[in-house]
C-alpha cells in the first residue's frame, strides 16, 4: 500500500467514526423542558417509595379549592380497614378539630381516590378517615398561620394519630411538605355561606335549572349560571385556560331574572366531554353537565 492510499485510507476511517459519532448523538431525546404554570406541568409517574416529585412546581400559583355547592350524593358509608370500623359523619360544614397533619405523593399520583376521581399531587385536596366525601375545609399551619382551602376526596390517614392527608401541594403552600408532618386546624366550610361571603353579587345558581336535555343538537358541557356578569366571565376565562375547546358565557332569562350560564363547547363526543370533566373535576371547578342544545 502507498503511502497515498494509506493516508486515503485513514482519512475514510476518521471520516466513518465522525459521521457514527453524530449519529449516536443526533438518537438521543432532549428531555422537555417544563414552565412553572399550573397547567403544563410534566407528566408525573407513580413511584414504589411516597415522597415529594422530581419537577418542583412553583406551587405559590397553585389556588385553593373553591367550596362549590354539591348537588349529588355523598359518600358517607360505614367502612371497615385493618380491623377498624369507620363511621364517617354525614355533615361535615361544622367540623373543627386540632392535630397532626401529614401529606402523600407520588406512590399515589393518579391513583383513584375513595370517591372515584384521580389523585393528583398538584391539586389542593385531602384525604380524611370520617368526613363525608367530597367536603370542603380550610387547615390552618398552627405554626405559621399559613392557610389553604382543600377538597376532602380520599380516605385516610390510617396512621398513628394524624388527623389528615393533605396533597404534596398544599403540604407545600403551608410550609411542612420537607418536614412531613405539622400541626394543623382543619375547619369544615359551607359552599353556600362561602359563595355568598366570597362572592355576594355572583350567586351560584343551581345548574340543573338549565340543564334541560333535548333529543338532539350539539354537546356542551354547563358549568353554571350567575347573576352576576362578571363572575361568569371570570370563571370562563379560568376554564378558558385550561382547555382548548371554547368556553362561553350566554344571557338567559329565568323567573324575571337575567342569568349568566357558562359552557364548554361544542364538544365532539361524549368522550371527549368525560375528559374535560375529569379535568374539571381535578382543578376543583366543580362538576359540569353534559346537555344537548338546539
């Protein structure tokens, strides 16, 4: 071989390993970088051991359950677990109690939860061994006077003495999620006295007054319908940002009175609609109607 060739030679075999090189990096996958908003947070995994997410969400931008008004029934059953026969109250707007507080994660992201729905650690719920499900409490860090407003939807803790669970992100807004344990009061609320405290000029009125099904028509899911203007357009702009499908706020008249009802829709089919509830549902805004219209 001349010592042209071989130079050929090498040249050719430096060239081929470059190009593998490249080839090996170009395969691999960017991990996706995630912003610190409340509705596009990565997908999050269940894990074999509890504890807190790898992708920490700024959780100051995370709000309170709002107290909506439950129309349906509650599940306030007597259960037995580990020996240990449970009788959970059937009102719980006026409970009040002191005691130890703790939180769970992401061995139960995106489990169910006692009453149906899917445990999401980024929403401001908990879990509670005797309230009726779903329930309303405001907890109180006895610490550090934080607050949040939580939607009780699970069962627990069955634990020592702690008196409830709360969700990694509301353990986060009071200030004990890398401690682990706090000591809190938890307060029953009353959706109706807290909407006309919170939001006097924007009653709530009960959607099943509108939500009159017809044989046929487009799918849209109700949300509600306020007297008040403005507070019809603030929930359609919160649900706005959450989905893509449009969300709308129409004038009716009932009983001499104008009201404000709020959809979601057209919606393509049934499926469709359960999903949006679902996720409705989980960011604590209720529990739409599905409802046909002319």
């Amino acid at each position: 071989m001349t010592v042209a060739r071989l130079c050929h030679f090498c040249l050719l075999c430096f060239i081929t390993v470059s190009l593998i090189a490249c080839s090996s990096k170009s395969k691999q996958v960017d991990r996706p970088i995630a912003s610190a908003t409340v509705n596009s947070a990565p997908t999050l995994r269940q894990t074999e051991v509890d504890g807190a997410p790898s992708y920490l969400m700024d959780v100051s931008r995370i709000p309170d359950a709002v107290p909506t008004p439950h129309t349906g029934a509650y599940k306030a059953t007597p259960y037995t677990l580990m020996g240990v026969r449970y009788k959970p109250m059937q009102d719980g707007r006026s409970y009040r109690e002191e005691g130890i507080a703790s939180w769970y994660g992401t061995k139960f992201h995106g489990r169910h939860t006692a009453n149906g729905e899917i445990y999401d650690l980024y929403a401001m719920t908990a879990a509670h061994k005797t309230l009726p499900l779903p329930t309303y409490v405001k907890v109180t860090n006895l610490e550090n006077n934080r607050e949040v407003i939580v939607r009780v939807n699970d069962r627990g803790p069955f634990y020592s003495d702690r008196i409830i669970d709360l969700s990694y992100a509301a353990a986060k807004r009071l200030g004990f999620a890398e401690r682990g344990t706090a000591r809190v009061r938890v307060e029953g609320i009353d959706p109706v006295v807290w909407q006309q405290q919170n939001n006097p000029d924007g009653r709530l009125v009960d959607a099943a007054l509108e939500n009159l099904p017809v044989q046929s028509g487009e799918l849209y899911l109700q949300l509600g319908a306020f007297s008040n203007s403005e507070a019809a357009e603030q929930l359609r702009q919160r649900v706005q940002s959450m989905v893509n499908t449009s969300v709308t706020v129409t004038p009716i008249q009932q009983q001499r009175q104008t009201l404000h009802r709020v959809r979601i829709g057209p919606v393509a089919s049934e499926t469709e609609a359960e999903q949006l509830m679902d996720r409705l549902r989980l960011a604590d805004l209720g529990s739409p109607t599905l409802v046909r219209a002319n």
